[in-house]
C-alpha cells in the first residue's frame, strides 16, 4: 500500500520560536482542513489579570518535548496557543515512564495518596490506564464539567473510550482497533465474510497464544457472547464460544488456521510474519499496520459471526487529575483544546493512530487508506474492560489451543472453558 506522508508539522510552526526537526516531513497537500468543535468550550474561569493559573500535564516518555520529535513540537506548540488564548494560564510538560517504578500509573497512584496537591491537572492515559485510575478514585468525572461528547463530531468508538461504569472519565486523543489485512493490490469492493475467506484457502495469521485471546474474544462478542453477567462478573456463554471455536476448527480442517500459530502471542509478532510475505490476510492492530506500512495490502473490519461488531477499539483519552475544585475548569479547557479535530488530526497522522474525530481524518490524504479506515472506525467497539480480559482470557486461549491443535472439539472446549472460568472465579 503506499504510505501516507507524514504531516509537516512545520508548517503548523510558522511564527514560533520552536526548532523545527532536521529532517524535512512531506506537506499536507490538497487536504480538507477539520471543522472547529461545534460546541462552546467550557466558559473561562474568571480570574484577576494579575493573577497566574499554573497547570501541568503529565504525558509518556515518547512525548518528551526535549526529543524535539514531530508529536512533542506539536503538542508544546499547541499548548502556547493555548496559553495565548487564555491570559494569565500556564501549562507545565512533565514526562513520566510508560512503566516501572517511576511510570505515569504509578506517579498518580503514589502522589495522589501522598501528595494530592501535587497531582497534575491532567493525563494523558491507555483506556487500561483509565479504568484503572477510576478504580481508584484518583481521577474525576466529567460528566457535568464538559459538553465535549454531546457532539457530532465522535466516532461511536471514541465515546465509548471516554466512559467507563457510565460516568465520563476522559477526552478521545487517539484510537485503535483490530484490523484484518489482505494481501491483494487491488482492494476488494466490499469486506469479505468468513465464508468467503474460508473458500479463499489462503491462511490467516492471528496470535493463538495471546494470554488476553484477543481475537478469539472478539469473535465470540461478534456472535452475541457476553463477557459480564447482570451483575458485571466475567461470564463465557457456551453456545457463542461454540460458534467462535467452530469457525477456528473449519479454518484449522483447511490449514487457513495453520496449527504453528500457536507459537505467537503478540499481534506485532504475526504482523512481522506477515511482512516476510507469510499468509494472505493477517488480523492486528492498526497501529503496527500503519508503523510496517506494507504494499500492496488493503484494510477491513474483522468479519462478525453475528450482527455485534468484531472489530474492537481501544486508545487514549486525557483524564481529569486535578484536585483543586477551583482550577479544575481549566484544566478541562485544556483538555477540550487538545482534543479539537484541528489538534487530533495532525497527532494521529503523526502517531499512527486513529482519530477519534471523524472530521480529523477527513483532514487526512484523500487515499483509499482513509475510506478503509472511516469505515474501521464505524465499526469498532470499545473492547471488554482489563479486569474481565484477565478473567476470561486465559480460558478461552485454553480453548484456541486445543481447536488448533486438533485435540478438541468446539462443543467440549467450549465447557471446558466455562468451566475453568467458574473455578477461577470462586477461588
């Protein structure tokens, strides 16, 4: 597939003091520019012109503004626009680690319970990340501080990524979602079905071993599966995990599902593989798609067993984590500023990620790639939260390895599945 340019962040510079990147980035030619935010932005606090607001945001290591990487220039550049928009405001960049002892979750965790009043006004968190800190209590609701999500302007995936247990914890930044590629130079008209690809016989590389079963879940929620009982406990339905794991065991029967996949556990693993030119169609996330950028290779939603939605979504989202009650709408207008189309669409073409707006991706290169990911977005649906995936995940990649294997059949590992998760779970 040809590759998209990436954004010349250096035009958005003009009139800065910033220094650009040594390495000259392709232009954004003939591209729509997005719509602003239909919706007001939360009011501006009213506030003494001598008076300074301080703000800080804590963001990933990859994000450090001394790395002077095309996303770090673009996010302190939108940030002084902010700062010039709104007088007497400032907004400290702190860097913590994705991980480890010193990593953003553990940061929060820590200060919030040592030092709530050095707790930043925002972060820039995983949908985990977010459950996580909403767990815990250590970041705040937005539901009656923004109007943000009433609009339009969302794809369905990016306003389930905001909310968890149906409260707002977050603003869209960034998507994601599992894709199925197929090694074709000329795209299909229309997404295969599994009946098509099965027919096809070319062999469909996915990660067997992932811990989390990652497809398999998918494809057991596309059949109707739930993952979480009436009372939100991690549930397997046996007759929708039947309906997955037949679909394994057909493909395994035609080797379209080859018995070595067994051996990968990471989605990045098999899109490697797929690099080397094995398999006709391979399923991972779009990230790791956009980051190989293979030729000759077209994108769709990964085919339902049902009518529920098989391709699942996940992302990033600014959370609220300030605990000054009197800053605090500030800090949402920040976060309102950095979640406008305008913002996302540059971020996400730099990122390799999908925009949560669907006028941000509009504002991208008018190519083939960018109908095929309009209609991903369209599709996808935020996956099940991590506490269920770390319940289920292990039963139902028991269940994958036996059917790829050969050494079950889809009705016995099926029970054999729910089986293991009731004993998990009344221990």
């Amino acid at each position: 597939m040809r590759s998209i340019p990436i954004i010349l962040v250096c035009l958005a510079l003009v009139g800065c003091n910033i220094n650009p990147m040594p390495t000259a980035t392709p232009s954004f030619h003939g591209t729509a520019t997005p719509e602003p935010s239909p919706i007001s932005p939360t009011p501006t606090l009213a506030m003494a012109s001598e008076q300074t607001t301080k703000l800080a945001i804590w963001v990933p290591a990859r994000y450090d503004p001394s790395t002077k990487s095309n996303a770090s220039i673009l996010l302190e550049k939108t940030i002084e626009d902010f700062e010039g928009q709104n007088p007497g405001t400032e907004v400290e960049i702190r860097v913590k680690a994705d991980s480890n002892p010193a990593g953003l979750m553990e940061s929060l965790t820590l200060t919030s319970a040592a030092a709530p009043d050095a707790m930043p006004s925002l972060a820039l968190l995983s949908r985990s990340q977010m459950e996580e800190a909403a767990r815990k209590g250590i970041i705040f609701p937005l539901d009656s501080l923004t109007e943000s999500l009433e609009e339009t302007d969302w794809y369905p995936f990016a306003r389930q990524l905001a909310i968890f247990k149906d409260d707002i914890y977050g603003l869209p930044v960034t998507g994601d979602a599992m894709v199925l590629v197929f090694r074709s130079s000329k795209p299909a008209a229309q997404a295969p079905t599994w009946d098509e690809i099965l027919n096809l016989g070319s062999s469909v590389l996915f990660a067997a071993a992932d811990p989390q079963a990652t497809v398999p879940i998918a494809l057991y929620r596309s059949s109707g599966g739930n993952t979480e009982d009436i009372l939100l406990n991690p549930e397997i339905q046996i007759n929708e995990l039947e309906k997955t794991l037949t679909l394994l065991a057909t493909g395994a029967e035609k080797n379209v599902f080859p018995p070595w996949l067994i051996n990968y556990q990471t989605d990045k693993q098999v899109m490697d593989l797929f690099m080397t030119q094995q398999g006709g169609w391979v399923i991972t996330w779009l990230s790791n798609y956009l980051l190989a950028e293979p030729e000759n290779t077209s994108l769709y939603p990964i085919p339902t067993l049902g009518v529920e939605s098989a391709t699942l979504a996940n992302g990033s989202v600014w959370v609220l984590t300030d605990t000054n009650p009197e800053r605090r709408l500030m800090s949402v207008r920040l976060a309102e500023f950095l979640t406008r189309s305008e913002f996302l669409s540059q971020w996400n073409l730099i990122n390799n990620s999908l925009p949560p707006r669907p006028s941000a991706l509009t504002a991208w290169p008018d190519t083939p790639l960018r109908s095929q990911l309009n209609q991903i977005s369209l599709a996808a649906s935020i996956r099940p939260p991590g506490e269920v995936i770390t319940s289920i995940g292990p039963a139902i990649q028991e269940a994958t390895l036996l059917i790829l294997k050969k050494q079950s059949d889809p009705a016995k590992a099926a029970s054999t599945a729910q089986e293991r998760l009731s004993a998990s779970t009344s221990n």
